[in-house]
C-alpha cells in the first residue's frame, strides 16, 4: 500500500506573478550624509544644524542643479558663548544635487513582529526566514532629489591653547573694525621679537609639545584641493589574500630588473651588463634547469633561452630598439619571457632623445653620430581630427598585442613613414622617416652637433624642426584623405631658417606671382624675408583640406602636434607595466622631463625660461636686441652643464 505524501507546510508560490502596485506615490528629496544619524529626533536635528538648518536645506533641494551653491555641513557645529568657533579655520564640505536625476523607490518592508530580533538583526537573514505569503512589500514614496557629499573633510585646529591665534580669530574673524584696530595697535611697530616661542619649542618627539610653544596662527586650510585626486593604483595582479587577509604575490611573479639610466649628463656610465640579482637569477636557473619562481613544466627557463637567441641576432643587426617593433619578431609563446630577457640585454636611458628603446649593453648613443637615426620623435593627431568621420575612414587600426612581421628580422613595414601611409605607431624613430624623400633631404644635409643635447640628441634644433613640420603636415592631411602636398608648404620647411617662427622677419613688402601664378622659393641665405613671406601665403591658400574650412590660415602643423610621449600611453602600447620595477624606479613620482620636443598644437610654445634651451633663448634675446643676440651666438658655443664646469 502506497504510503501518501505530507502535505507542504507552505504553499509553493514557484512562478507566481508578484503584485503589481501603482507609482503614483509622494515624490521626497534626501540627503546623503557622511554621518552616522540615529532615528532619534534629537539625532536628526543635530544633524539639520549642522547643515545650517531646516531653511538651508529645504533652499538647497530646491535650487536648479547648475546654479545651486550646494548645502554646506559644518563637522564641527559646537559655538562659543559669543557665537565664534573654537576652531581657528572652521570651514565646510559642500554637498552637491546629483548632475543626473538619481531616481529610487523607498519600499516599506513588514515582517512578523520578533523577526527581526530572532535573527540578530541581520535584515537579509529575517526575509529569507520568512514565507513570502507573511511579509509584505509596498512602496511608500520615490526619492527624486539627492545631495551628496563627495568632498575631503581637512584638519581643523583648536585655538584653545594658542592665545595669538585666538586674538587674530576674535578681530578678523569677527569682520568688526573697531577689533581691527585694536589688534593692529596692539602689534609692536618693531617687535624684536616675533618669533619668540620658536626658538624655546620641545623638538623631543617622545615628549608632548604644548599647543602655547606655538604663537602663529594655523594655516586656514590644509588641503588645498576638495575632491581627492585619482591615483588609479592597481593592485600586483599577481598578489593574492589568504583566509587571514595577508597578501601574498603567486611564484610566477618574476622581476625584471631592468637597468634604467635616469641622467643624460656625461659623467653617468651605461650598464655594461644586467644586474647582479638578474644576474644571479639566470645562472641559478642555467645549473637547475629552472627558472627561480616559475615552475618546471612551464618550461619559462627553455623559452627564455629561445627568446634570448632572437634577441642576440636582432641587436647585433640594431643596437638599439623599440619594443613594439621587437614583438613582431617574437613568437607569441615567448612573449612571457620578452621583457626578462631585454633586461638581460639591455638598459633604458628614462630621458633624452633616445627615451623608451632598448639599447644593448655597453653600447652609449652618446658616443657618435651614428646613432643620431635611432632618435625617437612623438607624434599624435589632435582630438578633432581623431573624432572626424574621415579619421576614421583612413587612420589604421593599431597593430594587434601579437603580431608577425612582414619583414624578416626587421621593422615591420607599417611602422614607417613614407609620405603615403600613416604608421601603425606614432613613436618613430628618425630612420623610419628617411622614406619619405623631403626628410630624407633634410637628413642627408644635416650636421650633427660636436656634442648631443638632452632635448635634441645629435641634431641642430632647427634640422628636427624642419623634421617635424614636414612629418606633421604630411600626417593631417593623410588623417583627412588627403595625398596631394602643397609643394609649397614642403619646400618652405625644408628652407626654414628659424625654428621657432616669432623669430622670421616680419617684412610688409609684398611679393607678386610669376606668370603661372608661382611664386619661387628665394633662397634662403639671401632673402630670409622672401622666404617667411611665400609660407605665409600658402598658409593662407595651400591647406584647403582643414576640418574648419580654411579659418587657421596660419595652423602649419594641420591638426598634429610632436611631443613627448606620454607614459601611461608607452605602458599601453607595450602591452602593460613592467612588472619588475620597484616604486621609484622611474621618476620617484615626478613627470619625466622633455625629451626633445617643444612643438605645440601651433607650431610655438610658450617660453619657459627654465627649460629653455641655448637657441630659444637666443631668439629671445633676439625680438629685443638682434645685434646683441648675433654677438652672443658668436661669442658662445651654448650651455655648459653644471657636471662640465671644473
């Protein structure tokens, strides 16, 4: 005989339509406060003081989002007796309404009366204990109005031991005149004295320092900022926690130790080989077969050598390398040991023209001329044009993380310039520019400097100003589908007598076109002004292809600007942050000075005079005093560095 079932204690409410409620409920504003507010009437009217109370608030919600001064909350609300703070630099964090209505329901939520208590309080854990026909949900109200607080709140001082700063608060803080006349009079006309308790305070740190050794009244704000700057840490992708919090970083973290030379002065030696602990690193993996902190079937040790090999071969045939052309000449499975294994070859210079390549040990671009073309040169399209349709029609996709080269053991021709298509990678260096044939003619009259400089490496400034007009004109109009150059333009850069164009001749005198409607590059030594006079003419008639229809008569660099290259950027473009580096390795948190480039959007900057190099500061002098300025150049060679001076 079949046994029958026990009925369900419950019934099962398993794809049951929830009920449906109307919206048509009150509208409420709310504040978010950084503050712990207790149900209590009391709590909730501490709270409304120290927003200034109810009038404040109720002013606040109700001001249009672009115009409303925001609701101010004072931490600090206890008054004096006469009304003044007890804190010298009482001030507020503002509150503002949310920019985009910030929409939610308030829903009131019924259990059986002990519920919650049984469960300790613990909200989810009460609903969860509770059959769905025994509670009830009902929405009583929709917030469509919010203030919040995202602003720092900062030291604020007490002035109850520091009587100068109290006598300051009680005249100028009370706005009375009368107390402001009496705090100035009452100041010695020579006090010799003036910072009396200075030189009796306690510095023994183990000792407390009294608030009256210090008679200067605080400063009125310690942060100078209101909202906290975004540092976008990332945490060690290899870190993990364990079960008691501490974190921990997995054996397949392995540092790179990359050899970094943080001056360009002459006195600084470049690495002549990797450093000790990867030194050390290596040959323990040589005798076990293992590399330290991988494991042995990941066989990290065996395509370390491998890409070692690659690496040998491609340094003997270039001393010094970009690292995103290098990953097209390395197979993908050896990509894990890439960075590794430059470390073992080579070192990085982290200023000066030759900044983010890899150069192999032993090998100083300093030295000679020769390495005057492995000089790298930054270029980026400007924002307008990126977001034209047309960018979009003819700018490349970036180059993929992994790609194969489509030259054998060489630079994957995508990367260079030719004058016909625009590069997969705007960092260049000069001998991915000589195929296009105006560079290749600045180039081949170049004379290096008997020295090379921080900022422009072997070539005279005016050799890579030439460089990079042509490079940035060339780029815009390629950006906007333009092939046709005003040969014009072009034969005006490569003649170029200045790099900076505030220093040309500014002749009024006017130049007629031949027959054909031409007009001839002058030359150049002889008739500076006819030349300056042509490029402002073609200025204004050569470059039709602007986004803004011809209203930048004088915009050279069409829509590109040349520069230094942007850290966060490298990191991307080189498939993410060397792992190997300890903080402060690279700048300790400093921006990385100029490398060369001091091109704007333009075609000028703005002069810093220290940062300025010898020719700008020429040209300075130059716009004042011309003949002074030909005396200086002659007379002087250029800077001489501080490590130079005996």
């Amino acid at each position: 005989m079949d046994t029958p079932k026990e009925k369900s204690a419950s019934p099962d409410y398993t794809g049951v339509p929830a009920k449906e409620y109307t919206l048509d409920i009150p509208r409420i504003p709310s504040i978010e406060l950084p503050l712990k507010v207790s149900a209590s009437q009391q709590s909730v009217q501490r709270a409304v003081s120290m927003c200034g109370g109810i009038d404040n608030v109720k002013k606040a919600l109700n001001t249009h989002r672009d115009t409303s001064d925001g609701l101010e909350l004072y931490l600090n609300g206890e008054k004096e007796e006469d009304g003044s703070s007890k804190f010298f630099n009482e001030h507020p964090i503002t509150g503002r309404l949310v920019p985009e209505r910030d929409e939610s329901i308030v829903m009131k939520l019924s259990l059986p009366k002990g519920t919650l208590e049984a469960c300790g309080g613990d909200i989810q854990k009460a609903i969860s204990s509770v059959p769905p026909h025994r509670t009830k949900i009902v929405p009583v109200g929709i917030i469509n109005n919010t203030i919040r607080f995202r602003e720092m709140s900062d030291f604020q001082v007490r002035l109850d031991n520091v009587p100068s700063a109290r006598e300051f608060n009680e005249s100028f803080g009370t706005l009375d005149w009368a107390h402001f006349k009496n705090y100035v009079e009452s100041i010695p006309d020579q006090d010799s004295r003036p910072f009396e308790n200075i030189s009796r305070m306690i510095v023994d740190r183990a000792s407390d320092i009294p608030g009256t050794d210090f008679q200067l009244p605080p400063p009125p704000k310690f942060s100078m900022v209101n909202i906290p700057f975004v540092y976008k840490y990332k945490g060690n992708p290899y870190a993990t926690k364990t079960s008691t919090g501490e974190s921990t970083v997995k054996g397949t973290y392995l540092k790179n130790y990359q050899q970094l030379v943080h001056s360009f002065g002459r006195g600084t030696k470049v690495p002549v080989a990797a450093d000790p602990s990867l030194q050390k690193d290596y040959e323990k993996a040589k005798e076990t077969g293992v590399y330290p902190g991988s494991n042995k079937d990941s066989k990290f040790f065996e395509k370390l050598e491998e890409c070692l090999q690659i690496l040998g071969r491609l340094f003997e045939k270039r001393r010094i390398w970009v690292k995103r052309h290098i990953d097209g000449l390395v197979p993908q499975e050896l990509h894990a040991t890439l960075k590794i294994a430059l470390s073992l070859v080579s070192y990085r210079f982290t200023k000066g023209p030759w900044r983010n390549t890899y150069i192999k040990f032993g090998i100083d671009p300093r030295d000679s001329p020769e390495y005057a073309k492995f000089q790298t040169e930054y270029f980026k399209i400007e924002s307008r044009l990126q977001k034209s349709p047309l960018a979009a029609k003819y700018m490349p996709d970036p180059p993929p993380k992994f790609y194969q080269s489509d030259v054998p053991d060489g630079i994957d021709s995508r990367f260079r310039f030719n004058g016909k298509q625009i590069p997969w990678y705007l960092m260049l260096q000069i001998d991915l520019l000589t195929d296009e044939p105006n560079i290749a003619e600045v180039c081949s009259k170049a004379e290096y400097l008997d020295e090379p400089t921080e900022l422009t490496g072997w070539f005279h400034e005016l050799d890579l100003t030439k460089i990079r007009r042509v490079v940035k004109y060339e780029l815009g109009c390629l950006v906007q589908g333009n092939s046709e150059f005003s040969e014009y333009k072009l034969k005006f850069f490569k003649n170029m007598l200045y790099s900076k164009e505030s220093m040309m001749s500014k002749s009024n005198e006017a130049q007629a076109p031949d027959a054909d409607g031409d007009i001839e590059m002058a030359d150049a030594d002889e008739h500076p002004d006819q030349a300056t006079r042509m490029a402002r003419n073609d200025d204004k008639g050569a470059n039709n292809n602007d986004d803004d229809g011809g209203d930048n008569e004088d915009d050279d660099d069409n829509g590109v600007e040349a520069g230094e290259l942007d850290d966060t950027i490298l990191e991307q473009e080189e498939g993410g942050e060397d792992d190997g580096l300890e903080p402060g390795d690279e700048s300790d948190g400093e921006p990385m000075e100029n490398q060369g480039s001091d091109v704007t959007s333009s075609g000028s900057s703005a002069f810093d005079i220290k940062s300025a190099s010898f020719d700008q500061i020429i040209g300075q002098v130059s716009q004042r005093d011309p003949d002074l300025a030909a005396r200086l150049r002659k007379d002087l060679g250029g800077f001489v560095f501080e490590p130079e001076l005996s």
